[in-house]
C-alpha cells in the first residue's frame, strides 16, 4: 500500500497527464517533431569552427591533418544539419503533402546548398573582421576581435542563419540567431539583410528586426534599435517591411532606436546618441539629442552652471 508521500505524488502526475490533454498549443507532447535545439546550437558551434578554422578549438576532432580535420567536421555538419532541416521543413507549408523520402532529400539538397555558400559567407565575414579592426583602436589584432568580440560572433551567426531563411527552413535560423542573442545580447533576426564591412561595438541590448536593411560599411554601438514602429497589428503585419533601412556609411551611437518599415537613414549620415527617430534622414545629416543641463556641485557652491533648457524634456536638432 502506497504511503501518503507516494498518493500525493501519483495525484500530481495525474493531473498534470490530464492537464496535457487539453488540446493547447502548449500541450504537444511529440518533441521529436521539431528540430533539436541543442544539436543546432552544436551545429552552429562548428560552423563557427568551419568559419574560422584556425580560431576555435574542438576536443573532439583532433589530428595532426589539419585538412584532414576539417573534413570530417564538415561531413560531420552535413550529416547531423540535413536530418534537422527535413525535421524543420514539415513546418513550411509547401511540404505538406510531400513524402518523407522526398523531405529527407529535400534536406539534403538544401544542406548541400548552404554549405556550397560557406565561402561567399566566409568572405563577407572577412569584411567584417576588418571593419571591427579598423574601427575599434582597443583591438590589438584580429585575433582579439575573433576570439573575444561578442559583436563578431553575433554577426557570424546571423549571416550563416540568413542563408538558411533565404532557403526558406522553417525555425532552425531563429533557433540559431536567439542562440546568439543568449550568449552575445545581441538580437539580429535571420531575416534582417545586412551589407560589407558591419561593425556591432560592444553590442550588449542591439536589436535588428527582421525586415531591416543594412547597407555596406555600418557602424552601429550597443543599445541601438532599429526596430518597428509598433507591432499592434500582430500577425497581419506578417511580410510587410516594419523595419528600417540603413544606408551605406552610417554610424549609429548608443541607446538610438531608428524604428518604421519607411524610415530610410540616409548614406552617411551619423545617428546621435539616444536618438529617437521614426522618419527619414537626408543624407549625410548628424542627427543628436540636446540634452538636460549638466551641473557640477561642490558643497553649496555650483561649479559648473549653464543656463537651463526652456524645457525639460529632449527635443531633436539637426547639425
């Protein structure tokens, strides 16, 4: 006979079992049905790896080969990415009615696609190492920027999970780029189209909306938004472009947030820190904020004392 401990346990099950049975979106049980976010997140890892052969380290593959190892980590992703996109691709609707054989090949073939896109990804990555090198004076090589910049990193990820949402795979792109997220703080949507020579400094609460377009040479600090101007419409808003376009040769500084699917910043134009900005930017225009007045005060006496604003709040110039 079962103690109390054991009823009381068995009552919990019970509930929670019938709790399942509602029907929900929440109550799906078949976790084998979606892509495995662990093993996408190692796959991402060798990627990485695939991307910088020389920078990140591996326990498993090791060989005096380096060839050799590179090799078998590239079968290794091939093997292990195609079995999670056919997964992925029973939730793109035009495999509805598609056989398993044929979903299982359809996998293959756009695995075998994206890896054939590695070196055009590789050689915008190049890009933006060197935009990171040449535009941070604290870097003391390259190497710093690939092993340590969490700006880099997220860049790296998103432009290998572009590639697969440009193949249109359902889910395993987002499950990548919120990896990214996790470890970087960075938040870039896999479907957000960004040029050469992109530069995230610092990077800690950026965030890049799905229907952004980024231009070549960039520069874009931590805290920035480019983001849409609301999102009340839900689902609706599905395809339609709710974010901004960056031009080519703009620099954008901290906690700026440039929001609306018309919102165009124009070629070199420079974004002022904490700038709030839902229209377009002619370009070449230096956009900042006119801050609150600054006092300095020692014991009863000010130091320092500018006039005060005619108003408290901030208000946009254009210099």
């Amino acid at each position: 006979m079962k103690n109390t401990q054991e009823q009381n346990t068995d009552a919990v099950v019970t509930a929670l079992l019938e709790d399942y049975r509602g029907g929900r979106d929440i109550d799906r049980m078949d976790f084998y049905a979606q892509p495995d976010r662990e093993e996408v997140r190692d796959i991402v890892l060798k990627l990485l790896q695939i991307c910088y052969p020389g920078y990140y380290r591996d326990r498993v593959y090791k060989s005096i080969n380096e060839e050799h190892r590179v090799t078998v980590l590239i079968e290794d992703v091939i093997y292990h990415l195609r079995r999670q996109v056919a997964i992925a691709l029973h939730y793109n609707e035009s495999y509805a009615h598609v056989s398993e054989e044929d979903i299982a090949r359809a996998g293959e073939e756009i695995t075998l696609t994206f890896m054939r896109r590695i070196p055009d990804i590789r050689a915008l990555l190049e890009t933006d190492l060197q935009a990171a090198y040449e535009g941070d004076p604290a870097a003391t090589g390259k190497e710093d920027i690939v092993l340590s910049y969490p700006g880099l990193k997220a860049i790296s990820i998103n432009r290998l999970a572009h590639e697969l949402f440009l193949l249109h795979v359902p889910l395993i792109p987002r499950i990548m780029t919120e990896y990214a997220h996790s470890i970087t703080g960075i938040d870039i949507h896999p479907g957000a189209t960004i040029g050469r020579y992109f530069m995230i400094d610092h990077g800690t609460g950026v965030v890049v909306g799905e229907t952004s377009v980024i231009g070549d040479h960039v520069k874009v600090y931590q805290g920035v938004t480019i983001g849409a101007l609301s999102t009340r419409g839900g689902q609706n808003l599905r395809g339609i472009k709710r974010h901004p376009t960056i031009e080519d040769d703009v620099t954008i500084y901290a906690g700026a947030s440039i929001l609306g699917g018309m919102t165009v910043i124009g070629k070199g134009s420079v974004i002022g820190s904490n700038a709030f900005i839902t229209s377009s930017i002619a370009a070449g225009t230096r956009v900042s904020i006119r801050n609150q007045e600054l006092q300095l005060k020692k014991g009863d006496n000010f130091c320092v004392s500018r006039s005060e604003l005619e108003q408290d709040e901030a208000w946009f110039y254009v210099i």
